[in-house]
C-alpha cells in the first residue's frame, strides 16, 4: 500500500515525500476505516483524501461547501491528469447527465458535491447505483452549532454512516478547538474513527497585531507600500460599508483592490473573486464572506482592519496567508470602538444566553490574545491544544519585544471614574472627566464636582483611550448590556481598585510617521534572478489563460522558485522538481525549460569574454561603483560583483575596498558560511535565509571569495 501511495504521489503530484500524518491517514482510508483529521492550511489535507480515493476501488465522494473551492480543486487535478468532476448549479443539464453517468460507471476518481445536493433524495439514489471508493468531508468544522462558520446541512450528513455503513469516511478541517473536534466526532457519528491531528502551527506566518492611533488605513498602505507591494492579499473589513471605502481608498492610492461582500451582485462578486485567482497582485477588501471557498496559494498577507470575533476566525482568516509554505503576513490593527461595536452586537443579537455567553467567551479570548506581551504564536497555538516549548521569533511580541509598566494607579482612577459617574456613561465622556473638560454636559449632571474630575491630567485623551480599551479586554469593565456604549464594572476589578493587585499594562508606543518605501515583491530570492523569476511567471500566466485556469494551477511559486534554484537543463532533471508530476513534466516542461535555458544562455554570454573581470577591476580601480561600472557597461550589478569576487579571491582586491563591513558584520557572515554542510557549500540560499535576507547574494559571494584567500 505504502508503494503505491508514494508512486501516486511522485508521478501525479510531483512530491517526494509524504507530510504531517498523511501517509498514516491514507493507510487508515486504504483500509477502510475512518479518520477524522486536523492539520494546518497548506498542510496537505486534500491529499488524505485524493490519494486513497485513486487508490481503492470506485469513485471518491468530496463534500465541499462552496463552488469556488469544488471548481478550483477540481480545475487543479484535471491539470494533473485525475479523473475528477463536480456537481453543482453551475452545470448545465447534459452536462449534469454525463457526470451523472459518469459516476454511476465508476469513470471517476473523484467527484465534488455541496452537502445541499448530496443530501438530496435524488442524488442518494443515484450513490445506491454508483461504485463508492470514500467519503471526503471537508471543512468539518461546518458542522458547529457554536463556530463562525455553521452550515446547518452539515448535520444532516450522519446519514452517509448509516446508509453506507462499509464506505470509509475522512473528516476534515483546519480550524477546531477540543470542543468543535468532540461535536464533529459527535454530529457525524465517527466515534470510532482514528484521530489524527498534526499541529496547527504556520510558521512561515508573521503575525503582527497594533493598536489603532486613529490611523489605521494609512498604516495599512504603507505596510502594504512597504512589504508587498506587487502581492496577492486579502484586508478584512467588519461592515460592507467600509469594505467599499478602503477599497476605493487603496484603488485611489494605486493598488488594485477590489470590494467584496454580501451587498454585491453575485455577478460582481465572482468577477472580482475571479480576478483575485487569475491575476498575480490583486487585493480583496471584504467582509468574512470571503475566502473560505479560496485555494490560492500564494496570499502573501491577509490585513484585518477590525477585530475578529474569536481567535477560531482569526486563525482561519489568517490562514488563508502563505498556503504555499512561502514567507506571509498577518497584520492586524485594532481599537477600542471595535471592543465596544463587537460588544453591543452580541448582546444586541437574538441569541439565547448559552450562545452568548459562547460568544462573550469567545470574543473575551480574542482580546487577550490581542493585547499579549508574550510570543503570540505560543498563545494561538495553546488555544487549539497545542504546544510551542520555545517562543517561535516570528511573530511581533518576539520581534519587538513588548514594554509593560505598572498601570495600577492610573487604573484605579479610571475605574473610580466608571463608578462615580454612575456606570453608565460611554469613553469619550469619562475621558472628558479625568481630563476636567468644561463643557455643559458634565456641569448638568454635576460631575464637575465630583473627586475624580481633572484626576488624569498626567495623560492626554488618546492614552487613556488605550488604558481604557485595555480594561475592557481584561475584563476590568465591560460594555452595558442595552447597547449604548456606557461602561460598567465587573466583579474582578475589586482587588486593583482596593490596591489588593498591582496590574500591569503594555505601554503605549507613540508611531513614527513612516516613509513608504518601495519594495518588489515579498518573496525573498537571489535578486540577481529576479529576470528569470519574472519570465517563468509570464510564462506561467501565459499557459493559465490559453487554459482559463487560474496561474497556481500550471505551478505554485514555491515550484517556481525551485526552478531558479536549481535551473535545470532537460527534462529528466526538471521532474526532479518539487510540484511537477508526469502530467505536468510533459504538458509544461518544454515551455519552461526554454524559459530556463534562454536565461541561461544569456548568463553565460554575460561572463564569456575572458577578460570582462578584467576591464571592471580597470574601472573599479579607477574609482567607479558597482553599479555606475553595471551601467556603463550595459551589464547586470550582479554580475559586475561576480568579477569583484573572483578579483577578491585571487588576491587582487581586499574584501574591504569593495564592501562597506565592519568587522563584526563580516564575521557573523563568514560564520554562516562555514556552517554549510558539503552538500550546501556551493549555495548561498541558507546563509541568505539565515540571515533574514539582510545581505544580498553578490555582498554574500565576494564574503565567501574572500575565505577562500585566507
């Protein structure tokens, strides 16, 4: 068995070696057994299920519950060569039939349904006639009555155990904390399924969460601006309105951005969902409609402009960054309007008080996790069950370290502030109190003479904004339940008012103003290839729309990047590529080894002459830069640090003359590289990644010419 799935996997998926608990999974389906499954977006969940079903006798039935992501997976292993097929409203009806037939001859692999459909009497009926290889369950989680993304039909699929007892069933999902896990197992009768959990840790992701200083939409752009500029990204928006306005304002600052929310005509909303999958820099600004039905691999940043209701929508918003395993981002910026809106719409809503009190449970973990000064990945990772031993350095709080101070006094006064102003009055108001403004208001309701009137001079309207938001998130205060903004006390702030508690704060951090500076692209290779990395994209974009598939489906940028790295010559060394299988060896080698060898003619026509190294030493003894001598003589800088670098390591050139080091610098760069191992010691790619991409290839290779003089 395990032959045979690691063939399918080498030939049709193009991988090497299995991931996470997959080859246990698949061995458990292979079987004919059950399993319930959890593992990180872009961990491989799908193969659990594609493999196994290419594997036993029959057709694979994958419930999935949106369009886009059945038509997606659907499009992505036809360019593989499977057999698979869906069925959904957007068929027309010969179309439906021949399916239909399809599956009931056993032609198929693979067949994608929405729950809806599949629950249908009809279509059971046409299962009783149709060879059945698996159940495929994705997306499990749906079946939560307490998740954010309930799906009522989700229920009702514990009929396919009772109707299909001897048919292998797989249930699937990223997102789910020990409760969601026992109401899958519960809801779809997999009691004695196998459960296989693999950790819910993204490290590629960089998670960064800021308090929003009444700027969040310019920090957006320049981090957009900044860090990635040309990539695909997805900014989350609490409200349809605003979800309109930031896209405007981002299209207006010259990003293409494009609005997506329920409002929309659900023409409108597939054109623009479309754009975002076939076109490489495309922004979606939406409410959280959007993106679970999404496959897209190369997100490169998912931005949330409000808070999210709980970390499970957190998480699984985020997820939706750097599924191809690449470097992403998670930005997030947050304030205290958003605590109280969050706030009033769950007490507000026609829940009953166990779902409240759920949701309040919920929300209340999401503020803590917000205002963290410890590593935010270890928190998100406990939350699910999990455990990080070491804090992960990828994350804000281990990047830049949070300062606290002891906000105990100041607490006091703004908690003595709710109390004697009789709870019931919102921030702005009791801002004004602290600070003594005069205004009619306050001496209408005499509060002018009350003791903590003028107390909070020490702190100006925005601090105390920030200390007061910061109360609410641990639970110190709390929003009134009628919905109109005024705060109230709770029982745990007894022990810091009567001095019982010190408590400590995260300080402050006023925000310089930062410069928008230009950045390429997020992803971090040799910037001397940066003209192949372009080529094999248009390459890449070419094939996708002679196709009409989006341009991850031909190959993902991590296969891309693997090309460059490796620049393979012929097809026999192409298939040694991680991404490409038989099918798409022969369907796309051609196309992007000519992409390849072009490049590398080009390369060796640029170091040919003998004596080019010479005439830039000439040059560069006179005093010309790198990059005035590049100029001059119509070449690549890189290549111009090439010939320094072979000057360097003949002993002509002191490594000094031609890079601006000081020593520390050049030592902890000469330590990396002699850390390679052998089969390292030609590439640079682990020193570069080592260092966080600070020093670029041609600073590292003239580093690197320079130990091989000494």
């Amino acid at each position: 068995m395990d032959d045979k799935a690691l063939h399918i996997l080498a030939t049709v998926f193009g991988y090497s070696e299995f991931r996470f608990h997959q080859q246990d999974v698949i061995r458990q389906l292979e079987q004919g057994c059950d399993a319930v499954v959890l593992m990180p977006t872009g961990g491989g969940k799908s193969l659990c299920y594609q493999i196994p079903a290419m594997m036993r006798q029959g057709v694979g039935i994958v419930v999935s519950p949106l369009i886009a992501l059945m038509q997606d997976q659907v499009s992505a292993l036809r360019q593989l060569g499977v057999n698979a097929a869906f069925l959904n409203s957007t068929l027309d009806a010969v179309t439906a039939r021949e399916v239909e037939q399809q599956l009931r001859s056993g032609e198929l692999d693979m067949l994608y349904v929405a729950p809806e459909r599949l629950m249908t009497e009809s279509f059971l009926n046409l299962l009783d006639q149709s060879p059945l290889a698996l159940f495929a369950i994705d997306e499990a989680h749906c079946v939560s009555q307490w998740g954010h993304d309930f799906r009522p039909e989700y229920i009702q699929l514990s009929i396919l155990h009772q109707r299909y007892p001897e048919v292998p069933r797989i249930a699937l999902t990223a997102t789910a904390d020990d409760a969601t896990r026992r109401e899958i197992i519960q809801r779809l009768g997999l009691e004695q399924a196998e459960v296989f959990v693999s950790g819910f840790d993204r490290p590629n992701i960089c998670y960064r969460i800021s308090q929003n200083q009444g700027n969040a939409r310019d920090e957006l752009l320049r981090f957009i601006i900044n860090e990635h500029e040309s990539d695909a990204g997805i900014v989350y928006c609490l409200s349809r309105n605003k979800v309109e306005q930031t896209a405007e304002w981002l299209s207006a600052k010259g990003l293409n951005a494009l609005p997506y929310h329920a409002g929309m005509t659900a023409q409108e909303r597939q054109q623009n969902q479309q754009r975002f999958l076939n076109e490489d820099n495309i922004i979606i600004v939406a409410t959280i409609a959007f993106g679970m039905g999404i496959d897209k691999p190369d997100v490169r940043f998912v931005a949330h402009l409000n808070l999210p209701k709980s970390i499970e929508a957190y998480y699984q918003e985020t997820g939706r960054a750097g599924r191809d395993g690449m470097p992403a981002t998670a930005w997030m910026m947050y304030g205290l309007q958003d605590v109280i809106m969050l706030k009033q719409m769950m007490e507000s809503s026609a829940a009953d008080e166990r779902h409240k009190r759920i949701e309040r449970h919920k929300l209340d973990s999401m503020l803590g996790f917000s205002e963290l000064t410890s590593c935010r990945r270890q928190a998100l990772l406990k939350y699910f069950g999990d455990v990080l031993e070491e804090p992960c350095g990828n994350c804000d709080t281990c990047l830049t370290p949070v300062e606290t101070w002891d906000a105990t006094e100041v607490a006091q006064k703004a908690l003595s502030t709710v109390h004697r102003t009789g709870q019931r009055f919102g921030v702005t108001y009791l801002i004004d109190v602290l600070l003594g403004k005069e205004h009619e208001r306050i001496s209408s309701f005499g509060h002018n003479k009350l003791s903590v009137y003028g107390i909070g001079a020490e702190l100006n309207a925005r601090q105390w904004r920030d200390i007061f938001r910061q109360l609410i998130a641990r639970n110190l205060l709390t929003v009134d339940i009628q919905g109109h903004g005024g705060l109230r006390l709770t029982e745990q702030c007894r022990s810091v008012l009567r001095g019982e508690e010190s408590l400590m704060l995260r300080k402050l951090v006023k925000k310089e103003k930062s410069t928008v500076r230009k950045k390429a692209s997020s992803i971090g290779f040799n910037t001397e290839k940066t003209e192949l990395w372009e080529a094999l994209r248009a390459c890449r974009k070419q094939l996708s729309e002679q196709l009409n598939v989006p341009p991850f489906v031909i190959f993902h940028d991590a296969t891309l990047m693997d090309m460059i790295e490796r620049q393979p010559q012929n097809k026999e060394q192409f298939s040694r590529i991680s991404g490409v299988g038989e099918h798409k060896l022969d369907a796309y080698g051609d196309a992007f080894l000519k992409v390849i060898k072009e490049f590398s003619e080009r390369e060796k026509q640029a170091l040919s002459s003998s004596d080019t190294a010479d005439e830039t030493l000439e040059l560069f003894n006179r005093g010309m830069t790198a990059k005035a001598i590049a100029k001059h003589r119509n070449l690549k800088e890189s290549t111009i640090y090439t010939h320094l670098a072979e000057k360097i390591a003949q002993g002509i050139l002191e490594l000094n003359q031609v890079l601006d080091l000081d020593e520390e610098q050049i030592k902890l760069i000469q330590d990396e590289i002699l850390n390679l191992d052998e089969e390292s010691s030609g590439k640079l790619k682990s020193v570069y990644d080592a260092l966080d991409g600070v020093y670029g290839y041609e600073l590292l290779r003239c580093v690197r010419a320079s130990l091989v003089v000494s």
